[in-house]
C-alpha cells in the first residue's frame, strides 16, 4: 500500500465522522455530561436543608430509583466506582495473596481496585466483537494453569488462589456474560461484574451487573450519568447489601447515642449532594439512550461502505447503552494519523486503553496470553458519544 493511498483511507473516515458531528461546536468532547433535568433543583435542596453529606434523603432515593432502574433487588452507592469495585471485592473474600482474573483490555480502575484488597490481578484476553472476556480462551487457561487444593483453585506457578473473575463490559458492550458465570459456577469463583461503563446495557434483557454475586456501576463524570463522582454495587443479596452497606460507611454498630464500631471500615459512601445530581440524572437515562442510540445510527450510517474501519456493532440477545460509539481499524498503522487528523479538527477521540500488562505497576502480573487484547489495543478508536450530540 502506497503512503498516499493510506492517507486517502483515513481522510474518507476523519471526513464521515467530522460530517456526523457538524452541527456540534468545536471541539468535541469525548463524553460531556449533559445537565438539562432537576440537577440544579435538587443540589440546591441539599444546600438549602444543609444535607451535603453521607446521610441525607437522595442517598437512600437514589439507590431505590438505581435499583428499580436496573432490577437489582438493591443498590449501595458509593464516593466512586473505584471504591466499589474494591469493597465488592472484599466482600467476596479476595484478599492478600490471592489473584483475581481481569480482561488486559479496561480502564485501570478494575486492576487498581484488586491490588487495594492486597491482592494480585491475573490478565485474561477478550474477545474482538463483544471486547469482553473471552469464556472459552478463559476456561482453557484456567484448566492449564491452575488446580484444585481442597476449597481452593491455585495457580500451579504461583501457588496463589484464584479469588474471583471480574468481566468488564467494555464500551458499554455486553461481555459474554452467561458464558463467564457458568465457567465462575463451575470452578467455584465469584463473578462480580465490573458494568461501570454499561448503565443501560442488558443481555435478554437483564441488566448488566445482576448476573454475577454482585455487580458494580460508575458515575463519574465521563459516565453516561454521572453523580459528579460516584458508584454503586448491584447484589440480589439482601446479606451482602447490608454488609457492603457497613462497610462502606464506618461499620458503627446502630444505637441512638453510642459511638461503637466493629470492624476497620472504609467510609465510601455517597454524598447526599452527588446523589442529588445523580438522581436528576438518572431521570434523563431514557433520553440519554435514546439519544445516544441515535448517534450510534448516524455513526453506523456514515461509516458503512468505508474503507477501513467498522464500527463495533450490535450483539446478539445484548443491548448496548453506547456509552462510547468505537471503530475498528483494518490497519493499526492508521491509528495514529487518524487521532491527529480528527483532534487537527477539533475532535476529542482517543484510543483504547493501554493495555492493563503495559503498565509499570502491572507488568509482572500473571497473564495469559493476550493476543486480541494487543490487537485491540492498537486498532479501536472511541469516538465523540455524549447525548448532547
Ligand atoms: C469508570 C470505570 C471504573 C470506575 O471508575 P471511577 O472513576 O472510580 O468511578 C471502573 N471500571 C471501568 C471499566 C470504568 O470505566
């Protein structure tokens, strides 16, 4: 392929995309919140009644608006999706000296979020369609390496216990996620889905976050709805939503006037005044979707019949929330001229994350290998999604 005949390819897809955005003002952020419900009306509540923190009406409002939203029987929200993921986590009992399987494609949040229990993420590959855990490259790594000893399943070479699984349901695509909990039913190993981008996103229409032990959202303010900072964990579990619940606060033992605690606790709850943001805009996620469903549309109908470069499309069973519209690239030597080309004209986009073994603080982790994920993370490229487009 001849240099000219390269830079003709990526002008056409910096052209179809610059023509979806035209009506929007330069530049285009990635994903800008947008404000146009209740959210001034209920911060201002919380600033009028002087109910600013942990304890406060939109907190417990919030998380029952969240559940109904979700059809999880309870949500827990939490300061961020970061403290979410670690307090789930804990709950399932991973702590130091254990690993725990992470897709090498994520934002660094859910491998953070494992060395915080003390613990070790162990990187698995994904699959190129769906971005999420690949089950069948999984089971096999996992039968491979790893081996009964009573209760526990360990790495034969690092003499670990295997902890958990977290799929990530990447993009707000759904990971396989029937597949990921039966290999996790099978081998004894929790599964707490990491759905932070997938608010909105189901599988035969059950929400993301409510096929694992629990799962946990984000919202921050990059989400599809954000609280300014903020989490939640999703569980059926009425158990395990009372002690994510103690947990998160500071574990103080209920009594009217004694101050009594029973056990280190983390203080991640919730500020009443981000749930007051969040519950105003969790009001708009019918409008966000639909709005960011037609995005993906013009997206779509704009890259058809492009030369080298599909936009990752809809999945079988699975409803996608659009969180971030991404591309594929035939040819990852494009990526980078591409980037430059759509920022020269004021467009925010960006390419998949580094992958989570490229990190200094994660390079010696084990892994398997991790060929899509390399692959991957060479040739996606996220584009402008928020609903104000
Ligand atoms: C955003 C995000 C999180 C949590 O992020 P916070 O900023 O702590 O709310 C976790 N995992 C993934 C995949 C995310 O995109």
């Amino acid at each position: 392929m001849t240099e000219g005949s390269a830079e003709a390819r990526y002008e056409a897809i910096v052209d179809a995309i610059d023509a979806v955005l035209a009506d929007a003002p330069r530049p285009v952020p990635l994903h800008a919140p947008l404000f146009d419900g209740n959210e001034a009306a209920y911060v201002n509540q919380c600033v009028a009644t002087g109910w600013v923190s942990t304890a406060g009406a939109f907190v417990e409002r919030f998380e029952r608006e969240l559940a109904a939203a979700t059809g999880a029987r309870f949500a827990v929200a939490t300061c961020t999706g970061t403290a979410a993921l670690h307090a789930a986590l804990l709950l399932q009992g991973v702590g130091p000296g254990d690993e725990v399987i992470v897709p090498a494609l994520t934002f660094v949040a859910t491998a953070n979020a494992v060395a915080h229990c003390g613990a070790v993420p162990h990187f698995a590959d994904v699959e190129s369609y769906s971005c999420g855990l690949d089950p069948d490259r999984l089971a096999s790594h996992l039968h491979r390496i790893a081996e009964r000893r009573g209760d526990a399943l360990v790495n034969r070479a690092t003499g670990r216990r295997v902890a958990a699984i977290v799929p990530v349901h990447c993009f707000g695509r759904m990971a396989p996620i029937d597949a990921l909990v039966t290999i996790g039913d099978e081998l004894g190993l929790p599964v707490i889905e990491d759905a932070a981008e997938a608010l909105g996103s189901t599988f035969r229409q059950r929400h993301a976050g409510t096929f694992g032990r629990c799962g946990v959202l984000s919202f921050n303010g990059n989400k599809i709805v954000t609280a300014g900072g903020g989490g939640a964990i999703l569980t059926d579990d009425a158990e395990l939503a009372a002690a994510a619940r103690h947990l998160t606060s500071t574990a103080r033992l209920p009594h009217a006037w004694r101050i009594e605690h029973d056990r280190v606790a983390y203080n991640y709850r919730m500020p009443n005044l981000n749930a007051a943001l969040a519950t105003a805009q969790l009001e708009r996620l019918p409008a966000f979707l639909a709005a960011k469903h037609a995005l993906a549309g013009r997206y779509d109908e704009a890259l058809r019949g492009i030369d080298g470069a599909e936009l990752l499309g809809p999945q079988f069973d699975a409803v996608c929330n659009h969180w971030l519209n991404t591309i594929r690239l035939n040819d990852p030597a494009d990526a980078e001229p591409l980037l430059a080309a759509l920022h020269a004209r004021g467009i925010l986009a960006r390419p998949a994350w580094t992958p989570m073994h490229r990190l200094p603080m994660f390079g010696d982790c084990p892994r398997d290998a991790l060929t899509v994920t390399e692959a991957l993370a060479k040739s996606l490229i996220s584009l402008p999604s928020g609903a104000n487009l």
